[in-house]
C-alpha cells in the first residue's frame, strides 16, 4: 500500500511539474495537467497520506490537526489553482488562501503539539518556513505580471501612437458638426488624463512618446491615485461623461445611423452602457502600462470616427 501511495505521489508531482513547464512556456495542455496534478494531490494522495499517517501515530487527539491540515492543503492548493488559471474570483480565493493557515492551521498545530513533550522544536521551525514560503508564493502570483506582459503593452501603446501620428497628418477635417466638436472635447480629456498619470510618474508627454518608459507598469491603482486629482470629480467620471455625450450625439444625428450600431463596439463599452455609472471603470483599475493601452487605443479610435466624418 506505501509503495502505491508513493508512486502516486511521485506520479502527481512530475504531472504538476511538467504542467508548470508548460505553464512557464505557453504550451497546450498546460492548464489540463496542472488541474489533473493539483486535484490528485488534494482530493487523493494528501488524503491517504494523512489516514496511514494518522493510523500509524495512533493518537486519537490529533485527529484534528490530521483534519485541518488536510483542509489548509486544500484551500492553499485552490487558491493557487484558481489564480494560475486567471478563474473568476482568483483574487479573492488566493487572500482566503494566505490567511487561513495563520488563523486556522498554526493555532491548532501549537496547541496540539506544545501537549507532545517529545515533539522536535525543528519541525515547528519547518512549518513557519513553509507558511513564510507560501506567503512569498501568494505574494509572487497576486503580482499576475510578466515581463512579456509589460513589453507587449509596450509594443502595443506605440502601435497606437503610430498611427495617432500618421491619422495627425492627414488633411484637417473642418467639419463644424456636433459630433466632430464632441470628439475634440473627448480627445481633450483622454489628453489631460494621460499627463496626469505621466506627470504622477514624473515623465513628460515627450519623453512618453515611444512608449516604454513608465517607472511603475506593472502597478495596480496608480492611474486612479493619479486621476484622482482631477477635483471633486469621481475618478474615471470626466471621461466617462465625455463619451456618453459623444455616443448620445451621435445617435441623434440622422446621418451617423451606422456610426450610431458601431460605436459600442469601436469604444469598448458594454450594451449597457447607458446605464453604468462608470464605462472606463474597468479600464483604468488595470495596470498603469495597459491603462495606457486603453487610453491610447481610445485616443487613435476617436481620430479615425473623426477623419470618416463628412
């Protein structure tokens, strides 16, 4: 029975590590063999590991530790799956995940082995260096950015501008309209949003030019930190009201029924976009590289609607 169970385990790590491999590369199946390891680890090998445990110790009273234990290996396990993977509420999964075994796990372990006189204080020190171990691992995946993602978002924003530049000197569009004078007021504020955020990062709209020069790219929250200074104006609200006044002019111009089906589409905003509070909401909470990608993508979208204007 021991020598199955440790072929399993040995079985379930290789699959795990080979899934890693895979993850690491973006290779096919990677997701598949890390769901299949994971869960084989969790739901099989841990559970016959702690009962031939448990029945070879024979002390009735630690059962619960043999319970929790189990139990803290699968809500870690859970987390890391969930983030790994990008499931919906990874997030908040993995924070459950790196507090349970400090809430749930350690208090039980000490109770239950400060009763054991013979119990090794090394083995105490082991399971701190796991727990630490597992804060550093929860720490390294709630970052969620790569530097491949960086340099995509990179290469991305000077797409964008590129063809900004080559939209800018095309012949100069007078249209006197309604929506024309709507999109100059919009691009006006995509403008003063992007040198906000650059000027809380201490970068000229210049020095931005080629993209690529933000200090902090991958940091959540410093665009809303940054756009925060706008007033008494919710964050992300100027914007917002910008666009919602374009889509509606837009709908009222008899002459822009076609522009009026695509517009959703063409500015990223959901069906139900006029009743959200905030269209750009999710946009911006990203991080602050992809928040220019958005801001860029929406500035070179408004110039091309503007240039197809008669």
């Amino acid at each position: 029975m021991k020598q199955k169970m440790y072929i399993l385990g040995v079985v379930t790590v290789l699959i795990i590590f080979a899934g890693t491999i895979f993850k690491v590369n973006h290779w096919p199946l990677a997701g598949f063999m890390i769901v299949i390891g994971l869960l084989t680890l969790v739901l099989v090998f841990l559970p016959l590991a702690l009962i031939d445990h448990y029945k070879a110790e024979g002390k009735r009273q630690n059962l619960l530790l043999h319970i929790v234990i189990w139990l803290t290996c699968f809500v870690v396990f859970t987390g890391i799956l969930f983030k790994i993977l990008h499931w919906p509420f990874a997030n908040a999964i993995l924070t459950i995940a790196l507090i349970f075994p400090y809430v749930v796990f350690l208090p039980i372990f000490l109770v239950t082995t400060s009763k054991n006189k013979n119990f090794n204080i090394y083995n105490t020190v082991f399971v701190l260096l796991l727990l630490a171990a597992n804060s550093v691992l929860s720490a390294l995946l709630s970052l969620n950015v790569s530097a491949e993602r960086i340099r995509d978002s990179y290469n991305l924003s000077r797409q964008y501008i590129q063809v900004g530049k080559v939209l800018d000197q095309l012949p100069a569009n007078d249209s006197k309209s309604r929506v024309a004078l709507k999109i100059d007021e919009a691009l006006k504020v995509v403008n003063e949003y992007k040198n906000l955020i650059l000027s809380s990062e201490g970068i000229s709209p210049e020095q931005y030019n080629d993209a690529g020069s933000l200090l902090r790219p991958d940091l959540r929250g410093a665009a809303i930190q940054a756009l925060s200074t706008t007033g008494n104006v919710k964050v992300g609200e100027k914007l917002d009201n910008s666009l919602k006044a374009l889509v509606k002019e837009i709908e009222n111009t008899p002459e822009c029924e076609e522009l009026a089906k695509a517009i959703p589409a063409i500015l990223d905003l959901s069906q139900q976009y006029k009743d959200e509070p905030l269209l750009i909401w999710h946009n911006i909470t990203n991080t602050l590289s992809w928040t220019f990608i958005y801001l860029e993508g929406l500035e070179t979208n408004l110039k091309m609607i503007k240039t197809t204007l008669l």
